[in-house]
C-alpha cells in the first residue's frame, strides 16, 4: 500500500521553513501594513508547521488532526492576506 498524509512533500519541516522564509521575504515589500501583519502570521503559521512536522518525522505514529489543523489554519491566514 501507499503512504499515508505524512508521505507528501507538504509535510516535511524542510518544505515549511522554506514558506516561512519566502512569507517572510515577502512582508517587506508590501506596502499595506494590514497586509505586512498577515503574511508574518503566515509565516508564523508555517514555522509552527515545520515544528511539527519534524517532530511527526521523530514519531511517524503521532496523528494526522495536529498537522491537518495547523495546516488549514496557516493556509487561511495565507490566503486573507
């Protein structure tokens, strides 16, 4: 059978500290400050997301709920922005 959820490339702390560094490049050259706050609580977000996806990387029996909430929660905030 197949991997599961934490198979894909999204969940690796790699791919999230990449979006946090890109989300947090980005900020400077907004000029809507309203905007500027939300891309760094993105990056925030997805920092948190790197956090735990390495600890899933430790622990492979953790559940997927953790993941998949900060996930939606990063994804939302991303897209307000």
């Amino acid at each position: 059978m197949g991997g599961g959820v934490i198979d894909q490339p999204e969940n690796t702390s790699e791919y999230w500290r990449v979006k946090a560094q890109q989300a947090r490049a980005l900020a400077p050259s907004l000029k809507d400050a309203h905007a500027q706050v939300h891309i760094l609580a993105a990056a925030e977000s997805y920092g948190r997301l790197a956090e735990i996806a390495e600890k899933r990387s430790a622990n492979k029996n953790a559940p997927d709920s953790e993941l998949s909430a900060n996930r939606n929660e990063a994804d939302s905030q991303h897209k307000t922005a």
